[in-house]
C-alpha cells in the first residue's frame, strides 16, 4: 500500500469515527427511541461513542506521527 493509499485509508477512518460519535451524541440526547429503550438505548449510544473514539483518535496520532517524520526528512536534507 502505497503512502498516498494509507493516508486516504486513515482520513476514512478519522471521518467515520467523528460521525460515529456525532450519532452516539445525537441518540443520547435528542433521540426519543432511544429514551424508550431504557439501558440498552444508553449501550448503544455509548458504543457509538466509543468505536468513534477507538476509529478516530490513533489515527490522529498515525498521521502526526507521519507528517513530524517529513518534516524531519526536509530539514535534514
């Protein structure tokens, strides 16, 4: 896989991760289904949340990660 391929495979990742998080925050407040499914409404908010949390946040990291290694490849040459 190619640098490009991975960068556009990790942009993916990070959009996905944010609108997973931005439903698990939309279900626990503004939905009336899950309201009125009690606890499991709240599991299955919070699991939104959370598999956004776990898609988003290292491959942020991945990706400063890459972007501080060409800079230290620029500066060096």
């Amino acid at each position: 896989m190619t640098d490009e391929k991975l960068m556009v495979c990790l942009k993916v990742c990070i959009f996905t991760g944010i609108c997973l998080i931005l439903l698990g925050v939309y279900l626990h407040n503004f939905s009336d289904v899950i309201e009125a499914m009690a606890v499991n409404g709240i599991i299955i908010s919070a699991m939104c949340v959370a598999f956004g949390m776990i898609l988003s946040l290292p491959t942020k990291m991945y990706l400063t990660f890459l972007l501080v290694m060409r800079e230290a490849e620029i500066c060096h040459k």
